[in-house]
C-alpha cells in the first residue's frame, strides 16, 4: 500500500500597496479647494466684480446717455481732476473725518460704561439692557426721521423741554452750520451704544472672576482694577468694535439724508452723500464712483493697520 504526500504550499499574506503619496496630496488640494470655491465665487461675484466696475468707471465717461447707449468712452483721470479740484470734496473728507472720530469715541466710552455698569447683578438687569437696545434694532431711517422730528427748532419736543426748564427753546440744531454736524453725530452715538455695549459686555463676561478677587485682597481701588485687569483683557474686543465702528460709520448715507440732505450749506455733507448726490441727483456717476473708490481706499487702509496690529499683537 503507498502512500503519497502533498507538499505544503505556504500561504503568503497579500500586502496592500502604499496609496501614492503625489496622488494623497492632489486629493486632499481638491477637497480644499471644494471646500472654499464656494466663498471664493460669492467673492468674487457680489465683491469683486462690482468693485472692479466701480474703478473702471470713474476712468469713464460715465453719464445718463452713455448708460443707455452702453457705450461710455475712457476719459482718462478727469473724473478724479474734477472731484479733488472740487472745494466740496475737502468739505466733504473733513467732516467724514469728524463725524468718524466723534461717533466712535463717543459710542465706544459710554459703551463701555454701561458693560461695566450692567456686568454687576442687580434687579432689572436684563429689562434694562433689553431696552437699551431698542436703538439698534430701530431701522436707521426711522431714528433719522423721529430724530428730525425731535430736534426741530420751532416744534421739536427737545426745545420745548428746554424752553420748560429755562434753558432756551430755539436751538437750531438742524438748521445752523455751526450745530448741524453735533447734532448729526449725537444722534449716530445714541444709534451705535448699543452694538458697542453688547459686544464689550460679552467680553467682560470672559473676564476670569478671580483677577478682580485677587486685587480686591490686594486692595486694588476700582480705577486701579478697571485699568489693570479689565482694559487688558478688554483690548481684543475693543479692537473688533473700534474696527466694525469705524467700517460702519464711515460709509453713513441714509441716517445723514434723513436728518439734514447734507445741508445746511453742505455743512453736513460726508463722503457717503458726495457719492450719492454725484451718482443719483447730479446722474454724473463717474464723479460718483471717483468718491466710491476713496471710501474702499481709506476702509482698505484702515483694515491692513487692523491686520498688522493683530499680527504684531498675537506675537
């Protein structure tokens, strides 16, 4: 009887083949670029199509006429010769200035004051903060409106209080060159507390309890405290809400329009309504976007310092 004997066969384990690196790296870059095409596109569409149209036509002959027409020839720089030889236009960039200035500082210090104020407990606290941002939620035109009602010479409510208590009840704060641009910008700050109060009481909020607690023992008085341990920690958020201030009260038009059309004597007149009235009353809309373009221009600048200040700051 034979027997027969089968040889083993030994098994070898089939090993996977590396994914190639180049193809792994080309991947993962599309899948980037699927993910922020997107933004990109939106960019580019709503943000970088209409700013490039606005400076190709200030370099035009851009008028009622030719818009129909389609057909606006390139004049060169006169757009931007007659808008800077325009004694208007440094009338305009001054009080822009002014009104920025003064609308920021004043929203962002009595902000500030009443995040300080409401970060203590107390009863009311949230019905009173809640009413404190009526302003905000308000429409700019209707404040606009009720505030030209309210601050009318003749009839308004604030010179007839005046005129109760003995303080003089013919102020005419629309109407005179000198007090239009006060008032203007008093109204801006009573419109903007509220952004800045909610912004910097939610980074009062972030403030660790135990700084205040470690300098009540040391025996830290309160400007002593507020200065070491609350503006410190403070300094992030307030560069947010000095930055989003200033992008949003630099371009001010409808607030402006409702309260005084730019006038008295164009003591009021801003960059905003410059470029409003040059597009849409004078139809010159080259000289129009000549003005639109130094807005973009100063909010640009006003970013890169923002952005190098950041950078400088998280180092």
């Amino acid at each position: 009887m034979s027997t027969t004997t089968v040889a083993a066969v030994p098994l070898t384990k089939k090993t996977a083949k590396p994914p190639n690196p180049a193809r792994v790296r080309r991947r993962r870059r599309l899948a980037q670029w699927g993910f922020i095409a997107p933004a990109v596109i939106f960019m580019a569409l709503f943000f970088g199509y209409p700013l490039v149209r606005n400076i190709v036509m200030s370099f035009q002959d851009y008028s009622p006429s030719t818009f129909f027409t389609g057909e606006s020839p390139f004049n060169g720089t006169d757009n931007w010769s007659k808008v800077f030889n325009d004694e208007l236009f440094g009338k305009a960039l001054w009080h822009t200035v002014l009104f920025t200035i003064g609308s920021l500082i004043g929203q962002f210090c009595i902000g500030l004051g009443l995040a300080v104020f409401f970060n203590r407990r107390f009863p009311l606290n949230g019905v009173l903060r809640s009413l404190i941002l009526l302003p905000w939620l308000v429409p700019m035109v209707v404040s606009g409106v009720v505030w030209r009602r309210i601050l009318d010479q003749d009839t308004g409510v604030l010179n007839s209080f005046l005129g109760t208590i003995g303080l003089g009840g013919d102020t005419p704060w629309l109407t005179s060159t000198s007090m239009a641009l006060v008032s203007v910008i008093l109204v801006n700050i009573w419109i903007g507390i509220p952004f800045n109060m909610v912004i910097l009481y939610g980074g009062l909020q972030e403030v660790p309890k135990e700084l205040y607690e470690a300098a009540s023992l040391d025996g830290a008085s309160a400007w002593r405290t507020f200065r070491s341990i609350t503006l410190p920690m403070l300094r992030p958020v307030i560069t947010v809400v000095l930055v989003l201030g200033f992008m949003s009260t630099v371009k001010i038009l409808d607030l402006i329009l409702a309260l005084t059309d730019g006038g008295p004597a164009d003591s009021t007149q801003t960059l905003g309504t410059l470029t409003y009235q040059n597009s849409f009353v004078q139809l010159d809309f080259g000289a129009g976007a000549v003005v639109g373009n130094i807005l973009i221009l100063i909010s640009a600048v006003f970013a890169v310092f923002y952005l190098r200040a950041n950078r400088n700051e998280g180092k």
